[in-house]
C-alpha cells in the first residue's frame, strides 16, 4: 500500500518550526508523511503525533512507518485516526496535556485522493459521488447534489468555489434530478458544462473544477474545521513554539489570516504607560506576506501553484486554557 504525495514547501514549512530534540510535535493533516519523514530527520529524540482522517492514509503510514511506530519509552511517531478539529482532546488521550512544542498543517486534498476514482474527488475519472475524507461520516456529495435546495446549492457553489454561474448550475441540478437521481461524478460534470455558457467554458480551466471544489468543502465541513483547529492548535502551544499552516485556497488562507491577525495584534487604550500581561499578543508572526514555492519547486510540483505557508510563534499562553492543559494555568500565575 502506497500514498505517494510530493509535499508542497517541505522544508519551509519544518524549518520555521525550529524543532529541536525532546519537543512534541503535531502533524495535523499526515497524508503520506513527507513532512513528518524531514521532521524526525532534523530531531534526535522528541515525538510526532499524525493526525488523518482518511483511514487509507492512517493505514499506508502504519506499513511504511512501521519502524517509528514500535512500542518505546519515548515513541518516535504516533498516528491518530480522526480529525484535527478533535485535537485537544485526543492529545489528552494520548496523555499529552501539558502543551505542545510545534503544529504543522498542509491543507486540501491529497494528490493520491484525488488520483483513486473510487473516492469521487475529480472530474477526470467516473465514479460515485462521495468526496468524504473521512469515509465513516454520512452524508457525502450525492447526498447535498440530490437534496439540498437551489438555493442552498447556490450558496455552497459560490461562498465555498466561487462559482460565478452557481445559480444557472444549481437551477440544473434541480431540474435533472427530478427524473431521477444524479449519481456519477460525470453526470454532474456534463450538467455544469450545460450549465455554463460556451464562452465562458473556453478559459479559466476545467468547467467544474469550481464546483467540485465548493462540494468537497461543503462535505466535509473543511472551513468550519479548520478555524476550531486553529483556535485549539493556538491554545495548546507552549511559549515558543510555533505553527505552519499551507493553504490552497482563498478562503483557506482568509481563515489563517484572521485568526493569526486575532492572536499577534491587541488594541491599547491611548494614554495607558505600560501594556498589562492579560493584554499582550498570543502570537508574533514570522511572516507579513505568505512564502510561496521557489522557481525550483513550481517547476517540479504543480499542487504548489496556489501554496501559500504562513508562520506564526506563540509568546504566552491564552488566559482562556482549558482543564486539560493545567500547564496553561500554572504559567499564568
């Protein structure tokens, strides 16, 4: 079992963790493990937990990690199936409850998702309408394409693909669906394109790459997620330690954006002669603008067209920590 997946700005996104030997750290998105592999390169001793919730991708890494994975007095690598919006709380199962050192994410889906037909991700290949990462939950694509409203369709095509023809293509769906069900990924595909004017099919890429992209999200509640994970992963980390966040898509990178600008900047009442512990930032970020992918890498690896890393380190715990993290509270007295 292989999950061969080249991953996007590797070593920028480990370097601006400084990892150092002894730390815990956390791979949010595991996926085939290539951040992972560096980051145990670069530290002697210290533990990695990998987060996914595609078993296919907890079970290529439990084969082609095997070694890291052996019972230890100080485990190397531990792989948890579920999804990083469940963060805090797993690491306390874990026994982990004191903080942690670093956290990484590379966000979206991979490229051996996208390349198993079965899973429904793309367009290219016939399949059944799924596109659920985590294949235990239940609702999935044919689910929202053959009972959400027009509207609500509407809504998911534009907010989550920005879909400029989102109504003309929810108007479609319902129409067609009322002989009977919409099934296959290349049903809907010829839908869109029906959808979409001739004129505007001949640029911009493939007709449904919007739309496809706008119901994975829908699906799996990705943005929804990824803001609960933030906040978690910001909460949890140790003074010092620091987070790396790849996105792929605008309202990906809008999120981050946000609540890094949450966390790094505070407002001072004017006239006040010194800023009070309770008032200081969280965060201090690493980079203004998001780092890109070299000439190098753009050359050798498509997906990092649209990457966009963006760093920040924490500076002190949150006042807001939760019974769990009892380090968070004793490093506030």
């Amino acid at each position: 079992m292989k999950f061969k997946h080249t991953s996007v700005l590797l070593h920028e996104t480990i370097d601006n963790l400084k990892p150092k030997s002894g730390g815990l750290y956390v791979d949010a998105t595991f996926g085939g493990g290539g951040h992972a592999k560096y980051l145990l390169s670069k530290i002697e001793t210290g533990t990695l937990v990998g987060f996914d919730q595609d078993e296919y991708a907890i079970k290529s890494a439990e084969l082609n990690f095997a070694d890291l994975l052996q019972p230890d007095s100080e485990p190397r690598l531990k792989l948890v199936h579920d999804n990083f919006s469940n963060l805090e709380q797993d690491l306390v199962k874990l026994g982990y409850s004191d903080g942690i050192d670093g956290i990484y994410y590379d966000l979206g889906v991979s490229s051996p998702q996208f390349d198993q037909a079965d899973r429904g991700f793309s367009y290219r290949y016939n399949a059944r309408l799924d596109m659920r990462m985590d294949q235990s939950q239940d609702t999935d694509a044919y689910q929202l394409v053959n009972t959400l409203s027009q509207k609500e369709l509407a809504d998911i095509l534009y907010q989550y693909g920005d879909e400029k023809f989102s109504r003309q293509i929810a108007h479609r769906i319902v129409e067609r669906r009322k002989d009977k069900p919409i099934v296959t990924t290349f049903e809907l595909v010829d839908i869109i394109k029906e959808a979409i004017p001739a004129y505007a099919r001949r640029t911009g890429g493939h007709p449904a790459k919007k739309s496809f992209q706008a119901l994975r999200v829908a699906v799996n509640h990705e943005l929804d997620v990824l803001q609960a994970s933030l906040e978690e992963a910001i909460r949890i980390l140790r003074p010092g330690g620091r987070i790396s966040v790849i996105t792929f898509q605008s309202h990906e990178d809008k999120i981050v954006k946000k609540i890094f600008k949450k966390y790094s900047e505070v407002e001072v009442p004017r006239g006040m002669p010194f800023v009070p512990d309770d008032m200081k930032p969280t965060l201090r970020l690493e980079n203004r603008k998001p780092i890109t992918a070299s000439t190098s890498e753009l050359e050798n690896n498509n997906r990092s067209h649209s990457a966009k890393l963006r760093v920040a380190e924490k500076l002190n715990f949150i006042v807001q920590c939760r019974p769990n993290f009892q380090q968070c509270h004793h490093s506030l007295r």
